[in-house]
C-alpha cells in the first residue's frame, strides 16, 4: 500500500510508465470476448484466444496488487482506529446512491 501511496511522481518529460490496468478496463475486456465469443457458432478466433490470455494475465496482476493492499490492511486499521477513526472494511458492498439514477 505505502508502495502505492508514496510512488513518486514521474520528472517533467520523462516517458510515462506503462498504464496498471484498471480492473473496471479488464472486466469490460472480458464482457466484450465473452459477448463475441457467444454470438459466434464456431471456436473462438486466435485473436480472442490471446485476447482471453491477455486478460488473464492482466487479472492475475491485478489480484497481487489487491493481496498487497489487504496485507497491509490490518496495519492500516490499527493506526485508524488508533487515531479514533472507523477502520476500513473492503468486503462490504459499496454504498448506493439513490439519486443517480436521475443525473444524465
């Protein structure tokens, strides 16, 4: 986590580092093959093959970085309720808001 938290920033016109896929990008990878690959009446293409591994791939990185935070939870909620403040619980679902079914 402190990893993350404290990575410093890139110098000005250094070349930017690979972009961490984001899990909501994965997902919407792995809906639009699996869409594809059930709307066709034959074997999935090569290109969706390697597709499918690539999001594999991208996943299993993305769950390493989600172990490495949930490792560092416990320290991280021992200084918050140190601090008198509610600790964080990752397996709760999210709140809903309401109201954002009427925004456009």
């Amino acid at each position: 986590l402190a990893a993350l938290v404290d990575a410093p920033e890139p110098a000005e016109g250094a070349p930017a580092a690979p972009a961490t896929p984001r899990l909501a990008a994965v997902n919407g990878r792995v809906e639009d093959l699996y869409n594809a690959v059930i709307r066709a009446d034959a074997w999935p293409t090569v290109a969706q093959i390697e597709s499918s591994e690539a999001a594999a791939t991208a996943l299993a990185g993305l769950m390493g970085t989600w172990r490495a935070i949930e490792a560092d939870l416990a320290a991280l909620n021992a200084q918050l309720r140190a601090a008198g403040l509610p600790a964080l619980k990752p397996e709760l679902p999210l709140p809903v808001d309401r109201d954002a079914a009427d925004e456009e």
